[in-house]
DNA sequence: TTTTCGTTGTTCTT
DNA sequence: AAGAACAACGAAAA
C-alpha cells in the first residue's frame, strides 16, 4: 500500500531514477560511530540509498538565558561542543565511505516521521535506547513505521548485555547489588565472534527532496556566544579522538592489568588517574563492546590482572549494572514513588544549594572540585564522590536530585542511568547504606594532594595561601591571609557550615530517617516525611539552644 | 530466619 | 603502612 504510494510520488518528483531504488534510513542518536555499528552495517546492506540522518533537537541545543550555567535548559555548552564535535567527525568519517551526515532540525521523533514519509525508505534502523525519554519517542516511530510497512531495526549496542535480558534471568526484578548483576551477567552473547569494526564503503545518499538538510551547525550558529578557551573542557568530541584516547589508554599493558579503580587519585589533572573515555562512552563515540573486547584480549596477554569490581572491565560493568537497575525500575530518576529509593526528609535550601553550585562553600577542595566540574565537565570518580556526599547526607542535606541536576548539566559524560544511579548510592538511597561513612572535605583531599596544587590551579585566589592552611584557609592567621592576598570572607567565601556539627546532625537525621522507613516498611507518605522533617527541626533548635546556653555559662 | 558480605571513610594506634 | 574501633544498613545467600 504505502510503497505503491510511495513510488507514485517519486515518478511525480524531480529525480525519476528514485523510483527504481529504495533506501535505508540509519537514525543516529546515541551510537556517534562507523566502528562495531550494527544498525549502520544493517541499514547499509541490501540497499541502493542510505539516509544517514542526525535531528538537532532545539530543546537540548538552544541556549537558554535563564540557566545558571552557558548553554540549553538541558545540557551545558561543554556537552553541546562535545556532541558537535562529535557529529563532525562522524560526518567526516561517513563522508570518507561515499556517504555523509544529514543534519535535520525539530523535535526528533516527529521529523523522522516526516522523513519515513518523504524518503521511499524501505529499512529503519536505530540503535535500542533503555532510556525513558527514547522509550517514548521509539514507540512512536516504531507505530508509525509498521503501519507504513517500513522494517525497523533497532539492535542493542549501546551497552555490553540486554538489560532486559538480566532483568528477565532475574525473575522480572533487576539485581540490586553488584555482585548479583556480576552472576546473572555472566559473558556477553556477542563475545565469542569478534565484532565488526571496519567498513568499506557505503551506499550512496538518497535524494531527499525538499527536506531542509544542513551540515552539522557550529555553536555559534545555534546562537552562543564566544568564550574564552580556558573556560573550555579539554576534550575533545568524536569517534576519531575516542579511538586514540583508546589505544593511548591500553598501550601500556601493565597498567590495564593493575588498574584498580579506588586507588586513583582525584586530584590529579595534569594526567587524569583514569581514562577520560566516559563521554565517548556516553555518546557512543566508543563501543563499549569494543573496549571490552580489546581489555580482555590484553587480559588474555598477562600473568595476572584485576577482577571486577575495580578493574577496567569491571568499571564497564558497573555501567551495565546501572542500565539495568534503570530501565527495571519506575521512578528511578526521583526520590518519591521509587520501590528502591529511601525516602528522606532532606531540606529544601536554596541558598547552600547556590553555594555548592557556584563553587562558594567555603571549602576549597569542595570548590575546587566544582569549578573543574564547571571548566572541563568531568572530574575523577572520587571527586564526584566528595561534592555529592557534602551536597546530600555528609553536610547540606540537600535533596540529591537537585545535586543530580546540576551534574546532569554540566558533566559531558551525563548519563541518565549512571548520573541517577550514582547520586542514589552517594546519598545512601539506594544500594549504599554506610551513612556513616562521609567524606571529609579537608582531610580526604589532603591525603592525596597535601600540598594543594589541585585547589592552587582551580582556584586562583588561593594560590598564594600556604600548605598549612590551604585547605582550611579561615584557620589562617590575618597576616598570612594579607600575605596570600586571600581574605577569608572577602577573597575567599567562610565555610558554609561547620564540618564537624553539619555531619553530625546529618548522620543523626539519616538515622531517623531510616528508623522510620524501617518502621513503615518504606511506605513512607509525603505527610510522615513532613513531620519527621519538623521533629527533626525542633530537635535541632533544641540542642542548638541548649550547646548556646552551655557556652554562655562556660563565658559567664 | 540467620549469616555473610559489601568498589573506594575517618581517626587513632601501633 | 596496617589494623582496630566506630556503628550497624540491606540484599542475597544459606
């Protein structure tokens, strides 16, 4: 029915030699590669045309003057660059294979409707998406496409397993701890053959009529401003400087045999202690099977090598881990309505928020830690781990989910399952419970970097301050301060709260607040997190009066 | 029902 | 550099 349609339209159309061909139409979202591909490879086989296609969303792009941060409402101009980037170098690489990018404008699913409508397009293909957001828009396309009788290919190749397939082996329930997820896991299906990562040529593009195709916009273009360089994360976006990043990062073998996650060093920046790959990760510039593929074929080269969880590979199964988790349980992006979230009565403060945020705690291993956040869009792991322990359970108390935000904005490695996944574990709401255990924002930093040369390079204005104080800078004498040219509480911010009285009040509100999860076997109502959120309060006003009427008698 | 174990804490002691 | 105390949760296995 629809092809009759179809070719009646194209005999009608400019170019007559379309109606003795069909085409295939490969839809890049995630998946930003030519490398281990599979909906590219199906797409381009069997085929006279193929549409390669990439809709700008204005959504995600347009810059939003509201946003606390340069950038969309959704995504920060860092992450915007990098998928530029990106798109380039996909582009560039299709375009060495006789293909090349089509660039469309609009709300994604709608304009590949209209595309399946206007192209004689025989073959959809896109890779498979776990998140929510594309699990909507997939189904509308999926409807539309099989009411025109168009054949849709949308292969798992973002992630190692079928996080549907775990959840299944599972019973229907994902697995809520590491260890599980390792056993139902097992090897990936695909990794007895080895994949397919090199291509010869590709089809030629179809004709696409009056479509408005443009080439992959440059920042400008979509309305930024110019910013200096040195506001700029060094990386760089796109499948090429991900396949080098790759064969830098494994050519050492040794390394890859003895990477221990947890021994790296967050506050090492001249040379990160891991491999920067997550952003290309995250848009698929990199497969992950790929990289699995080649850590296991040095594993097989060595003596002896690490096991999960600590080693490279199982740094990619943390990932999968979290997929899973993600796409097996509703809600898992919010506190309230999830069966895995515990339900705390955090606070609502804007003001320390703003403060965390904006790099002015008054901690600068905590700020410093902000502003690479803000510079490059990406610190080390346990970096992360010390400014979301300070923002939720270990000072603030702050609601994860607006700590989740503003990592959701600004990181160029922001991915859904594993930005929420983590926040969750870091604030003790789920898989992590150890509420007891903060970081502290002086001295685990210190153990590290003891003279201070991460806070020197990202916070300027205490580059002067000596090592003694540095990361606890309104301990300093008024004559070191002038001498560092740093007044605290001027130059520098005064702490936000006390470390030592903050933590404790949170680990005693943490404690409270599990009782009565525990009580109410997690159905805990909005109403009783209300008044444990009071009691909490007037307890606090409580001891705060009596430690006062304390030191008044100790003066008096 | 009980037991085991958990990617990455801090601080003090030896 | 390594170990103990701290305080003590939940998921999964037994």
């Amino acid at each position: 029915m629809r092809s009759s349609l179809c070719l009646t339209s194209n005999l009608q159309g400019s170019n007559p030699l379309m109606a003795f061909g069909s085409g295939s139409l490969v839809w890049f979202r995630k998946g930003l590669r030519i490398h281990d591909n599979p909906a590219l490879e199906f797409a381009s086989k069997g085929t006279d045309f193929l549409y390669p296609v990439f809709v700008v969303d204005p959504h995600y792009m347009k810059p939003d003057p509201d946003a606390f941060s340069p950038g969309s409402s959704l995504a920060g101009l860092n992450r915007i660059r990098f998928l530029l980037e990106s798109l380039v170098d996909l582009d560039s690489n299709l375009k060495k294979l006789g293909s090349r990018l089509l660039v469309l404008k609009g709300e994604p699913g709608e304009v590949i409707i209209r595309c399946l409508e206007q192209w004689n397009v025989k073959k959809l293909c896109f890779e498979y998406d776990t998140e929510p957001y594309y699990q909507a828009m997939d189904v509308r396309v999926k409807e539309y496409a099989s009411a025109a009788g168009i054949e849709v290919f949308s292969p798992v190749s973002h992630t190692l397993f079928n996080p549907a397939d775990i959840i299944q082996k599972n019973g229907g329930k994902p697995p809520l701890t590491y260890q599980s997820f390792l056993k139902l896991a097992g090897q990936p299906s695909w990794a007895s053959c080895p994949l397919s990562i090199t291509s010869t040529s590709l089809p030629p593009v179809g004709d696409f009529g009056n479509c408005k195709i443009s080439e992959v916009p440059t920042v400008t273009e979509l309305g930024y401003e110019d910013t200096g360089q040195d506001e700029l994360t060094p990386f760089r976006g796109g499948e090429s400087e991900a396949l080098k990043r790759l064969r830098d990062s494994i050519s050492d073998n040794q390394w890859v045999a003895n990477f221990e996650k947890p021994k790296g060093d967050p506050s090492a920046f001249l040379k990160p202690a891991t491999t920067v790959l997550s952003p290309y990760l995250k848009f698929g510039c990199l497969s992950s099977r790929y990289f699995y593929q080649c850590l296991q074929d040095i594993y097989k080269n060595v003596k002896k090598h690490t096991s999960p969880p600590v080693s490279l590979v199982g740094q990619l199964l943390w990932r999968e881990f979290f997929y899973t988790v993600a796409f097996g349980t509703p809600n898992f992006d919010q506190m309230k309505d999830s069966r895995i979230c515990k339900q705390i009565p955090w606070n609502n403060n804007e003001d320390l928020l703003a403060a965390w945020r904006d790099a002015r705690t008054g901690y600068p291993w905590i700020d410093a830690i902000m502003v690479q956040l803000r510079k490059w869009g990406w610190m080390h792991h346990l970096a992360r781990h010390c400014v979301a322990c300070f923002l939720t359970r270990g000072d603030l108390f702050v609601h994860w989910e607006k700590g989740r935000d503003v990592f959701g904005r600004l990181l160029i490695d922001s991915d859904w399952a594993i930005n929420n996944g983590n926040w969750l574990w870091l604030s003790c709401s789920s898989f992590f419970y150890q509420y007891n255990r903060i970081y502290s924002p002086v001295s685990f930093g210190k153990k590290y970097d003891p003279n201070g040369e991460y806070i020197r390079h990202f916070l300027p204005v205490l580059k002067d301050m000596p090592k003694e104080y540095i990361y606890e800078p309104w301990t300093a004498p008024l004559s070191i301060q002038t001498k560092a040219k740093c007044i605290v509480g001027k130059d520098y911010p005064r702490p936000v709260v006390f470390h030592d009285s903050a933590s404790k009040e949170c680990k005693r509100r943490m404690g409270e607040a599990y009782a009565l999860n525990q009580k109410l076997n997690g159905l805990v109502s909005e109403q009783d997190l209300h008044s444990l959120r009071r009691k909490l309060d007037e307890d606090q006003n409580h001891d705060d009066t009596k430690a006062k009427r304390q030191r008044q008698k100790l003066i008096g």
